[in-house]
C-alpha cells in the first residue's frame, strides 16, 4: 500500500457494505444496497442537465498515450451525441497502465475492495446521469435504462467484487510450516502467499447493455489487482467513459495511479478490439456479443484467460399449466420487454401440436398461439406502455431481422410500428410472433438459429417427449442463456431438470406472476451457466474470479 494513502476511511464506509454482499452470495437471499426506483435519487433535473452538459463536447481523460479523438454515436431515439472521446496509442498506453499495477497488487484485496466499493458508490450517487447515457446508447426505455443500467448493473458489480474477495482471502497472507523430524530439529518455514494479478484487463463492451454486461468483467479484474482498459461498443462508448472518469478519479483519490482504469474508443471501422486483444500486456479479456468474434477471442487470444457470453437460441417448453392467463401474461411481458434485445429473451416457444392442458380445459397449438398473440397485443395496445416497455431498436441489423421473419412461417402476430411523443425519429417496433412447423426441415433453420431482437417462433412439435429432445439438441448445438418449462406433471418438470443439468442451462419452471425468464437478480441468480455454447462463464462465480489472479508463495527459514 502507498505510504501516503490511508483506506481507513473507506473500510469504515464500506466494509459492511461488503460483508453484507459476503452474506448474500452465499445465502443466494435478495439484497441489494442500490435503490431501483428513481425518487430515491432526486427529481432527475440533475442527472438529465448532466448528461445534456456532456452532448457536443470532448470526453476529457487524462490518459496517456492520447494520439486523436473520435466519436460519432448516435442515439436510436434520433440524438446526435456529438461526442468526442480521447484515442489511445497502444505503445503508451499499456505500458503505463503496467507500470501502475504494483502499487495496487501490493494494496491487498480488502484494501482494493473498499476502494472498487467507493467506484461503485460514486456511480450510484449519478444514476440519473446515467440512466439517460444508458437510453441514448442502448435504445432501452428510459425506466430500464435506470434500472439495468444502474443499480443493477451496479449491484452485478458488487457481487463481482464480492467473489473476488472470496477467492483471494480463502488462503491466509502468512503460515508458520514446522515438520517434526523425531529426534532432530523440526524443520520450519515462515511462508506469505499473495494474489498475483495477471496483467491488464480488457473488457469489450457491448450495444445493448453497456453497464450491465461491462461491469462484472471491470471490477472483477479491477478487485484482483488487475489493471483495466474498456474498449466500449462504437455505438455505446458514453456509459463506459462516465465509469472509466469516476474511477479514475477515485483512484487518484486514494493514493493509486489513475491509469489503472482507461478507455480505448475505437475510430470508425478500426477493428481495436482485435488489435488490443492480441497484446501480450492483456492477459484477461471480457466479452460480451456475437458469437463469431467471441469465438475468434477464444481461439487467437491465446496469452489471455477469456471469458465470452455470445449468442445463445433460449427455449419455453410449454406442456400444461394451472395458470393460463398468468402464463400468457408473463410470456407476453417477457417477449416485449426491451423489444427482445435482451441475451435472455425467449425465441423458441415449443408447443405440442396436439395442444396442452390447462385449469380451463385444453387448448390447442393453434389456440394458444392465437392466445399469445392476444395477450402481447392487449400489453402493447396503448402507444405510452409500448414505448415505455419496448424502447427503440437499437441498430438497422435487429430492424432488418425483425422485416424478415414473416418469410419464415405463418405470421401469427404482425409488427407494427409504435410513433414516440418525444423522440419521433425513434424506431419503435412491436413483436412478431411466428408459426413454424418443427417437423419440416425448411422450419429449421430459423428456429435453429439466434433471431436478436423482437422475433420468436412458436414450434409445433409432435409431444411434449419431442420437445425435450429438440431442447436438448438446441442447448447442446447452440446455447442458450435462458430455458423456461410450464407444465403441471412432476415427471415433466423431472425430465426438463434433467435435460438442463445435463446441457448445463438455467431453468425457469412455471413463471405466472412478476418475475420473467429474462430477468436475473445479482447475488441470487446465476446470468449464463458457462457449460453450453451461449457463454464460456456465468455472473457470477467463483470461477469467475479465480482465473484472474494466481497464488505466488515466498518460503523462508523461520
């Protein structure tokens, strides 16, 4: 620890903060220090003048290596951004984020746990300024702007500083070795054990949820002494810069070099992440996106432990349920929110083409298609709880997706186009739901494939037995990040428990009320399980943490 820094005054701060995180790992009970709502956090004029005081101007840093500017994000509510953030020259860079990591491997985890916890706090006090960088970027409804972008993205990044201190206290500092040797001396050592960061960090932010997927990454390598260096998406550069200033003003703050935390904003078409992930100096990588350059990380990246979250293809079984009108409720809410631009939307909804039995009699394939279709259309109907639940589209690629799908199959439900009152150049689209047949091959190759955006199919199989093996083979070939079952029989449920713990997906069984597939809670629910196609780790775990730091033993004469 530098002579000159004292973490007293954060450890009082924080240290129940952390413990309380501690506790809620391992009981997986709901907690969070981060207040959801927005009230809690003043009347928002703020955190919007803010955000409108950053519109047009440059991003300053401080950084080194600096050797240009560039920008050009566009918001997909119609905004030009017009801003410009500092350009990084790698041979400077690195070399001076390498040059800080000392100080802070030599401060120990508590002390760079407190000092992540004040990060976080600071981050949370400007939530409001956030959440409107967040919707700019991201396209996401203001509300869940606020929400995901905040305070749950900020509660994902306690919980990753929460295991990485797990893993760094399991072994003590110090340990006094004696061995008897019977009638000679024993033999003694005096031994100290120290978390050793692997180098600097490199998280590769993503479009959609810059804040929610970016921080887990960040303050994990950040916790265990790592340094780090944020390239965000081109189009979702803001959320990230805000956190890289905070933290490096916290850093400074606190005795240790800033330039433990950077940006690295790319120029239009400049591929840096590619550039960046390929330096010997980056020894972690975190990504979160498509699954071709996460793929290619995973087999170029060879000097770093790479951790990737891609696309996944996530399946509802629908077999039988005692709640129909809750089941369609909540399948309803979970196919609009954030018009399905989320890792954990449904796409492949598997229905017995014989229909399924309900508490009201049994429906057919047909019907409940039909029903479906009515109950997202009865959600939507009212333009201000459209736009508040569905957002914009966040790039051209999800629109022309979205237009394409009725070429696919039978459209059971049509997009249709949502006017903003305050953004009119926004693209707002509704869900399209469509019927395929299972059983036709021509069907496969789009219910086989990742459709990103407001698009699901509904699957006609020939049983409930078929549906559990085309889920099986989906998981298995492609991924997913989210797998939901309805179904009133014990032997169902058994055998859709069975079939994800074998692929290694996260099952959500007979979801009616207010908790939806695609939503996960930090320090409870795992994000991703890191067993099958869809991601090559999961938020959050030991494993994690663990592979960003290594254990380094000294052994002397007692």
């Amino acid at each position: 620890m530098p002579a000159d820094l004292s973490t007293v005054p954060l450890i009082e701060r924080h240290r129940g903060t952390l413990d309380k995180a501690l506790e809620a790992v391992r009981t997986r009970e709901y907690w969070s220090p981060y207040p959801e709502h927005p009230k809690a956090y003043g009347d928002g004029e703020e955190g919007r003048a803010a955000f409108q005081a950053l519109l047009g101007r440059r991003f300053e840093l401080d950084q080194p290596g600096t050797d240009g500017w560039t920008g050009g994000e566009r918001s997909p509510y119609g905004i030009e951004l017009g801003i410009e953030y500092p350009h990084p020259d790698p041979e400077v860079l690195l070399p001076a984020m390498r040059a800080a990591m000392p100080a802070w491997r030599d401060a120990g985890p508590e002390a760079r746990a407190m000092v992540c916890l004040e990060i976080l706090a600071r981050v949370n006090a400007r939530t409001h300024e956030f959440a409107h960088a967040v919707m700019h970027t991201s396209g996401q409804a203001f509300m869940m702007a606020f929400q995901a972008g905040g305070p749950h993205a900020q509660d994902r990044g306690l919980e990753a500083v929460a295991y990485a201190y797990i893993e760094q206290v399991r072994t003590p500092e110090t340990a006094e070795w004696i061995k008897p040797q019977g009638k000679r001396d024993p033999l003694a050592l005096r031994k100290t054990f120290t978390a050793v960061p692997r180098g600097i960090g490199l998280v590769i932010g993503c479009n959609t949820f810059p804040t929610w997927n970016g921080y887990p990454g960040l303050f994990a390598s950040l916790a265990t002494g790592n340094a780090v260096l944020v390239k965000p998406h081109p189009r979702a550069v803001l959320p990230l810069a805000l956190t890289v200033a905070v933290a490096r003003e916290v850093l400074a703050e606190a005795g240790f070099a800033p330039d433990l935390v950077c940006l690295a904003a790319e120029r239009p078409g400049e591929g840096l992440a590619k550039t960046l992930a390929l330096r010997p100096e980056v020894r972690v990588i975190d990504y979160t996106g498509s699954t071709a350059f996460g793929e290619w990380l995973e087999a170029n990246a060879r000097q770093a432990q790479v951790y990737t979250e891609k696309a996944g293809v996530n399946t509802v079984v629908i077999d039988s349920t005692d709640d129909y009108r809750g089941m369609l409720s909540n399948l309803a809410f979970s196919l609009s929110l954030y018009s399905g631009q989320m890792c954990t939307t449904p796409q492949n909804l598997l229905i017995p083409r014989d229909g399924i039995a309900t508490e009201a009699g049994p429906r057919s394939y047909d019907e409940v298609v039909a029903d479906l279709a009515a109950a997202v259309d009865g959600l939507l109907g009212d333009d201000t709880r459209a736009n508040a639940l569905l957002g914009a589209l966040v790039n051209p690629d999800v629109k022309a997706r979205l237009e394409a799908a009725p070429g696919t199959g039978e459209v059971a439900l049509a997009s249709r186009s949502v006017a903003h009152p305050e953004f009119p150049q926004a693209v707002v689209r509704t869900p399209a739901l469509i019927k395929l047949d299972g059983a036709k091959p021509d069907s496969e190759a789009a219910y086989m494939s990742e459709c990103f955006g407001p698009v699901s199919f509904a699957v006609a199989v020939d049983s409930t037995s078929d549906a559990l093996e085309l889920l099986r083979r989906t998981v298995r070939e492609k991924g997913a990040m989210t797998v939901a079952g309805y179904t009133t029989s014990a032997e169902v449920e058994r055998r859709l428990e069975e079939v994800c713990w074998e692929e290694c997906a996260q099952l959500s069984l007979n979801l009616t009320g207010g908790v939806y597939v695609n939503q996960t809670a930090a320090f409870s629910d795992f994000h991703g399980s890191g067993g099958n196609p869809a991601a090559n780790a999961t938020l959050c775990d030991g494993a994690f943490v663990a592979g960003r730091f290594r254990m380094v033993e000294v052994r002397r004469p007692a």
